[in-house]
C-alpha cells in the first residue's frame, strides 16, 4: 500500500511531539549554526552596503591621487610608502593645467585641533583645508546655511571657514553662527556657511570638522604640505585617460625615469571596495568555517537522535510493513522527520539570527540588516543538513525486515 506525502509527513510530526524535550535538544546545534551564520552574513552585507554609500566617497567618473594610498593593509607596506616625497600644492596647479580629460579638480589636506570661541572650545576637531572643488568631487556636501568658501578665497588664503553641525551645536547652541568668528591654532576664520547634518559613521560622527581655504590651511599646519588630489570625469572612459594623463605629469614632476615604479598612488570606489573585501573575507571565512563545525554537529547529533528514534520504533517499522507500507514509504517518513526537524531548527535560527541582526543594528555601530535570500540560505542549509545526515537512519529503518521487526515487539 502507497502512503501520501501528507501522511508521511504527519506521522513524523507527531513522532516528534511524542519526544519534545529530545527534539528540542536536537534542534539546538542547527539552530545555533544557522543564527550564527545568518548574523555574519546580515553583518557583512550590511557593512558592504554601508561602505559603498557612506565610506567611501567616490562616483564612478572620480578618482584621488596622493602620496599614499588611504588604505593600508600591511605594516611593511606603510614603511615603504612613508618613504615616499610629499605631495606639494604646486601639483594640484599642475594637474588642473595640463589634464585636459579632467572636468573637475580639487585639493586637500586635513589635520586635527582645538577650535575656540570665546570661552568654550572643542577638542580633536577635524580641520580640512580644501579648494572650492573639492567639495564638489565625490558627492556634493551640501549646505544648511551660508555659502561655500570660492577658489579665489581658497588660493589667497582668505580666513574664512564653513563649519559641520557638531561645531554649529556645542560652539553656537543659541545663535547664528554666520559671521562670527573662531581660532584655530591662534588664527582667526570668520564662518560663511554651516554644513548641513550627516549623522555618524560607524558610530563617529561626520559632522565634528570645520573646512578651511588650503592656503589658509598651510598657515595653520605649516609642516604638512601633502595634499590629496581629487579629480572629476565626464565618464568611466574618460576617467582612464585622465587617470594616464595626471600619472604621466606626475612622473614628470617627480623626475622618475621609465624603469621606475609610480611613487604615488590611486584610489576609485572600485580600488577601494575590492580592498575591503579583501579585509573582509578572511573575517568571513574565519566565521563561516566556525559556523560549519557547528553545523556538522548539530548534524551528528540529529543522525545520532534519528538512530535513537528507529530503534525505539522497530515495531511500528515492523507493523506498517506487515500492513503494505514499502521500504520506499519507510525511508521517505524517516527522511521527512530528519528534514523537518533541522528545517524547524533552521526557521528558529532564521528568526534568532535575525534578532541579532537587529541587535547588532540598533545597540552597535554595525550597520547589520535583514535580507530576503537570508532567509533562503538559512532554509536552504537547515533542509540539506536534514537530507545528508538523515539518509543512513532512514536508510537503516527501511532495511529492517519485517519479520525481524515484529519478532522484537514479542
């Protein structure tokens, strides 16, 4: 006699609920691999995404140029590179002269210092000495109030300064900030514009910085000079060529002759995330490879609990084959048990994961988030855990002889 799917199905239900404790500590290893799988990869998404929107700054047609690339991944590598010439100025005004597949050009350099108005200060206060279109470069900053500083402020060396909303907050609670004036280092700047509200990155603040002219930057951090230069395109095809062209007057600035390696270096979105992924994937790697042992053995202990529950079961094996149930109909219900069971546990894992997730989101600077194919995975890896360590028991209770089978009930 043939048994449905739906019988089959409901025969392992209630074989379960008949052992909950047991079924419950089987559960706990699946459930503890796939929440922990499922809030690593909600974490790492999450912060994939984060970098390409906030971190990193560049569109598709920008790319910088610096002595040094931004990130460095390697203290033997930082040793090399520190031995590199500065970056002077006198570069930008090169670059934007001679680059003509460069639309935009920009400069900047930065610092940290106390910012002071009258009696109240701030401290470790990011100072950013930049052109006019450097700001423009990499995503507009946009303004809440004011203007921003010119080229030609920016190039004279005008004192003059737009502030971040930290700045705006702390140094002017109950006042308009525009036209007043703050120190930095002993130099005054009077504020033209106030930048509009960026929020945190990573759980530090965005908006605890004050831009100033480059020039007037120099004034303040005399022993820097080592500026940044950020360049716009109208396209990815024109961005190679101007890329060429600032590589070739560079080299010829820095005096390299042909055989010598570049002593500076680009940056793009596309240069920049392949580097953090490649940061990355080694953490992941590290907690995928946790996450399958914990896996494996919750799959040990859910094979280990099926064989448990088919010795238990001989002669209900025994009868159903006496009543016309096929070993086929035998091996499906134990293989439907399996696969149920670390699919439960795979759902309660899917919902802890995502809790953490939430967690992580909410009390952490984390950027960790929920997605649909989450939710696939952590089945997907819940069923097939269920169908590999499930076949030998199931396999096991279906070759019992019906004979023998009943004869252990006697």
């Amino acid at each position: 006699m043939k048994i449905s799917v739906g019988e089959t199905l409901s025969l392992a239900v209630q074989s379960l609920r008949r052992n909950a404790f047991r079924t419950f500590l089987t559960l706990l290893g699946i459930i503890i691999a796939v929440s922990t799988i499922i809030s690593i990869i909600g974490t790492i998404e999450g912060l994939n995404d984060y970098v390409k929107e906030k971190i990193i700054p560049y569109g598709a047609t920008d790319f910088t140029v610096a002595r040094r690339p931004e990130i460095v991944t390697s203290w033997k590598e930082f040793l090399k590179l520190r031995r590199r010439k500065r970056f002077p100025l006198s570069y930008y005004q090169k670059i934007k002269e001679l680059c003509y597949s460069c639309e935009k050009v920009g400069a900047e350099d930065s610092g940290t210092a106390k910012v002071f108005y009258r009696g109240k200060y701030l401290e470790d206060v990011s100072v950013k000495g930049e052109t006019s279109l450097a700001r423009e470069i990499g995503g507009v900053r946009d303004l809440a109030d004011g203007r921003p500083f010119t080229e030609e402020e920016a190039l004279s060396g005008a004192k003059v300064c737009t502030i971040g909303w930290d700045i705006r907050e702390n140094l002017f609670p109950l006042q308009d900030p525009i036209g007043k004036r703050i120190r930095i280092r002993g130099v005054s700047f009077r504020i033209v514009g106030v930048e509009a509200k960026r929020g945190k990155v990573m759980g530090i603040s965005a908006d605890n910085f004050v831009a100033i002219p480059i020039k007037a930057f120099y004034t303040v951090f005399p022993w820097r000079q080592d500026i940044t230069i950020k360049v716009h395109t109208s396209s990815p095809e024109k961005m190679q060529e101007a890329m060429d062209e600032v590589r070739a007057i560079l080299r010829s600035l820095r005096h390299l002759p042909p055989s010598a390696e570049d002593d500076f270096s680009f940056s793009t979105s596309q240069s920049m995330l392949k580097i953090y992924k490649n940061l990355t994937s080694t953490l992941f790697l590290a907690m995928i490879i946790i996450s399958s042992i914990s896996l494996l053995v919750g799959g040990i202990v859910v094979m280990n609990i099926m064989l448990v529950s088919v010795s238990e079961r001989v002669p209900e094996i025994g009868i159903r084959r006496a009543v016309g149930a096929r070993r086929a109909d035998i091996m499906r219900q134990f293989l439907m048990e399996s696969v149920f069971l670390t699919s439960l546990g795979g759902i309660i894992g899917i919902l802890l994961g995502g809790f953490l997730v939430y967690l992580i989101n909410r009390f952490s600077p984390l950027p960790a988030h929920m997605k649909l194919w989450f939710v696939l995975l952590g089945l997907g890896i819940a069923g097939a855990a269920g169908i590999i360590f499930g076949i030998y028991p199931a396999s096991r209770a279906a070759s019992l002889h019906p004979v023998e089978a009943l004869r252990s009930e006697m």
